[in-house]
C-alpha cells in the first residue's frame, strides 16, 4: 500500500505541474488524505499560484529544502525534495532528517532505513529502487532531482495488486453506498445546486454579488496605489460578461484577476466555476469550486459549486455528500446569526 500512496502522490504532483501549477507548498504526510475508497489523494491546500505564496516552511528546518533557506523561494524542484522527504516517511515509518538518510544510503546502510513493521515483506529490488529515487529526489542542487515525469515512470514499474482495491489493502471495510439526503430544506442555492439548475446558480450568483468576499483581502497602500486599478478593471470587465452570460469571455477576465496574484476572491472562483461549467469543463469547475473553499473554507457556496461539478464528473455519491456538507453549513450559519 506503501507503494500505492508514493505513486498516486507522484501522479497528483504530475498533473498539477501539466495544468500549469507545479508549486505545492510544504509538501509532507499530513498532506495526504484518503478517499471513501482508500485511495490516498493530495490535498490541494498546499497548492501554491507563484513563488511569493510561500512564505514558510512549517516543518522543521531540517526537512526544508536547501534552497528556499538560501532565498526564501519555492520551485517546482523544491516540491521534488519534498517527495523525497514523504518517500523516507513511508520508508521508515517514521521521521528521518534528510541529511542523515543519505549518511546512511551512502554508507551502503540503506536497508536499516525500513520500517520493521514491514518484517521483510519487500523484495531487495523494490527497497533499492526505492532508496535510489529517495536520494536523487533530496540532491542538494535542484538541477540533479528527477522531474515528476521520472517519478511517476519509475514508481509505476513498482506496483503491484492493481486489480485490488486499496481499502482491502489496507484492511477496513468500505462502507455501504447511501447518498445523503439534506435534512432540512435546502435554500434557493442548494435547490438550483441539486437540481443541476446553471441558470438559477447564474440568478443568485450574479443577485448575491461581492458580499462573501469580505474580509478575505487585506492590502497595503503601495499595492492599491501600483496594482488595485488593473486587476478590478479586470473583475469589472469579467462581471458585465458574466452578467450578460459571454462565460468565455468572463473566464478570460477573471483569470487575469486571479493571475496577478494580489487578491484572492471566493466569489470570482465561484463565478470562474459556474462559467467552466456553462463551457462543459467540470474539470477546471471542480478545480475552482476547491480554491474557492481553500480561500474561505466554511462557505456554502463553495461546497454547492463542488457538488454540481462532481455530479457533471458522474461522482453522484460524492455529490450527494458534498451537498449535504452545504446545507450543514449553512443551518451552522444561521444558527451562528450571519446571513446566507
């Protein structure tokens, strides 16, 4: 299972350098995350727009990559460091600083760096292979670490059992299937939302403007004076298109807010994901509907905008349950006297 979770993290590291974000901020184990199916996943709160987004490390010094001590900066080889560090963790069972795992791979004393719980069930090939690609992952130059492409290739020659599903691997019982139901009525967003209604979502979305949008943005003065006149013509221009339902238009606009970086807006992701929707992109809607929560992780609306994508993507369960987490919020929020 060891295996599995290093490949599909490799994996999710590969797409995300393909679709143009190959930073992913203080990549370690506490990043991985398990499915309903036991199938590991990477959490897409480390993902990061540009070098600036990083601006710590929060593990400790001696598992942060050589360079961002020498200039504070993250690079998509500082993610490959990273994976070699979560490598060691599911080597070893447990933390090892990398500095001293390579005193010991280069001692030749490679093998004592696995986890005894294991009791030998691995081939000498595989721990080698392995301990191989640990080391070049955590070079001290970024130049000489492989590229995500060589770790997907390298680790999927390592798998095995792949007709079995990864909750037998790890031994639990997978659930039985129900969808959820909401347990109280839902509001006019939940309604269009589990309706699949793009039209009514368009209504409200365009009806509720910025009002969520509060508090999530703190500038200086030199930023407003150099960078604010730019990026809200770009939302201005994205709202008249979103408004008038040109969705291609509106993704270019709001793109070009997002791009820049100064800002972040749960709204504009929501409206960039109801206009990828509106173009039958699912993929990117579910994409934006993420960030829109990674921004503001108790809004409703970024669960709602979630939940349509994954029932346009046919995960109808997930859908439901995502639904459900909604409308939770939301009684959560009127019980807590703000408004929807």
């Amino acid at each position: 299972m060891r295996l599995r979770v290093a490949f599909y993290i490799a994996e999710a590291l590969e797409y995300c350098s393909n679709e143009g974000r190959p930073l992913y901020h203080d990549l370690n184990a506490y990043r991985v995350l398990f499915d309903e199916d036991g199938d590991p996943r990477l959490s897409c709160f480390g993902l990061m727009k540009n070098s600036r987004d990083g601006k710590s490390y929060s593990t400790n010094l001696a598992y942060t990559p050589p360079e961002y001590l020498r200039n504070g900066r993250v690079t998509p080889e500082s993610v490959i460091f990273s994976f070699g560090t979560v490598l060691l963790d599911l080597l070893s069972g447990k933390r090892i600083p990398p500095t001293h795992a390579l005193d010991m791979i280069r001692g030749k004393n490679s093998l004592v760096l696995m986890d005894s719980h294991l009791e030998g069930n691995f081939s000498t090939e595989e721990a080698t292979t392995l301990v191989d690609l640990a080391s070049q992952c955590l070079q001290y130059e970024p130049r000489d670490r492989p590229n995500t492409k060589k770790l997907v290739a390298t680790l999927a020659s390592l798998q095995i059992k792949l007709e079995e599903p990864s909750y037998v691997m790890l031994g639990i019982q997978k659930p039985e299937e129900a969808p959820a139901t909401p347990p109280h009525p839902l509001s006019p967003m939940g309604e269009a939302c589990s309706r699949m209604d793009l039209t009514a979502i368009h209504q409200i979305l365009v009806m509720t403007h910025y009002r969520d949008d509060e508090g999530t943005n703190e500038l200086s003065f030199q930023e407003w004076t150099q960078q604010m006149r730019d990026i809200l013509d770009a939302r201005k221009r994205g709202d008249f298109a979103f408004r008038d339902k040109d969705f291609k238009t509106a993704i270019e606009c709001y793109s070009q807010f997002l791009d820049v970086g100064t800002m972040v807006s749960p709204t504009i992701y929501a409206r960039r994901s109801l206009c990828h929707l509106m173009c039958d992109q699912p993929d990117a809607a579910l994409r934006d509907a993420m960030q829109a929560q990674c921004v503001y992780p108790d809004w409703p609306t970024a669960f709602y905008m979630q939940a349509v994508a994954l029932a346009k993507l046919d995960m109808q369960s997930d859908a439901a349950d995502m639904l459900h987490e909604a409308t939770m919020l939301e009684e959560k929020r009127q019980k807590g006297g703000k408004g929807p």
